[in-house]
C-alpha cells in the first residue's frame, strides 16, 4: 500500500488565490477527495499517484483545488503560536537570539495573572531562559525591555517574514505557479 499522507492539495479561492499564504492552505488527499466528489471544488492539477475507490476505480489524487464559491479573506489574522513566532522570526523579543521553534515559548508581556491576554499586541516570542527570568513580571518589572516591537500583523507582514525562513521552499511542482512569489524558479 502507497503511503499517500505526503500528497496534500493546494487550497485555491476561486479567484484562483490560495486560501492563506502563512501557512499555506492545503488538505490532505481524503479531503479534497471528499470535495471533489461533493462538487465543492474543481481539480487544478493532480499527482502522478491514484486512489482506489470501494468500487475499484482508480481516481487520480488532486495536487491543487480551486473553490466553486469565493471566499472572503480575514482582514485580520488570527493570533497563533506560529504567527506570533513568524512575525518576531523565530527571534526572542527579550534578548534578540534566534532559535528553533522547538528553542521557543511565548510569553506574555503583560501576564495573564493580571489580566493580560492573547492578543498580538501582549504576546512576544522568548527563549526559555528569558521566559524563566522574566515570569510573572512585566518587562519593566523584570528589567527586560521588550528589543522587538510586538503588533498586530497583516497577512502581508506574516508572509514577508515568512519568506525570510524560505518556508515554501519545498512545496510540491504543480503548486509553484500559484506560490511563485515565494519560492525560487531556479536552484
């Protein structure tokens, strides 16, 4: 059996737009599968790998799918461990060192035991040495000013920095026309 959890399918608006650039919309093959044959989408390109139906027929697995019906981008970007992490890129906000995502918290500038929240604005990417030594203090407090800026970003702002890692580096051939602006023509 053919492990087809490595082909995923780009999510296009109908104006032919993926749905978000950072991260970059996709689904998994048993979903654009599932929208395809529910008429939800239209197959833009397909892999060179199949699927076998319960009937036995072989449908080739979509590479890239485009909406039937548009939908309307946010205007704002929702708050996520990842887009605080790509907006500060992956640099701690207290002593400016950039590190592995996996080197990474996020910390709250004003903390959440005085009513401080989620919002773009009160969270800020730290290392955990940073995160320990600040705790449960503001950056005044702790004598930590913040070296980064924290703001609420733009889907612009969240792809800029993104490119900076080069995270569609790697994103399958069929996909590279509608993401061209993010990955190189030539290696």
């Amino acid at each position: 059996m053919t492990d087809l959890t490595a082909h995923p399918a780009l999510v296009l608006n109908a104006d032919y737009r993926p749905l978000s650039s950072h991260p970059l919309s996709s689904w998994g093959w048993k979903d654009a599968l599932t929208a395809v044959y529910f008429g939800r989408v239209d197959v833009v390109a397909v892999y060179d790998r199949t699927a076998r139906t319960a009937g036995g027929r072989l449908i080739p697995l979509p590479s890239v799918v485009r909406l039937r019906t548009f939908v309307r981008p946010r205007k704002r970007v929702s708050v996520t461990r990842w887009g605080v992490f790509t907006r500060d890129v992956n640099r701690c906000c207290y002593c400016l060192e950039q590190k592995p995502v996996s080197d990474l918290t996020f910390d709250h500038v004003i903390p959440r035991s005085r009513g401080g929240r989620d919002t773009w604005d009160n969270l800020a990417t730290s290392c955990m040495p940073c995160n320990f030594r600040k705790a449960d203090r503001t950056p005044e407090e702790a004598g930590m000013p913040l070296l980064q800026r924290v703001y609420e970003p733009s889907q612009a702002d969240l792809y800029a920095r993104g490119m900076e890692f080069g995270v569609h580096r790697d994103v399958p051939r069929d996909w590279i026309s509608f993401v061209y602006w993010a990955v190189p023509l030539a290696e």
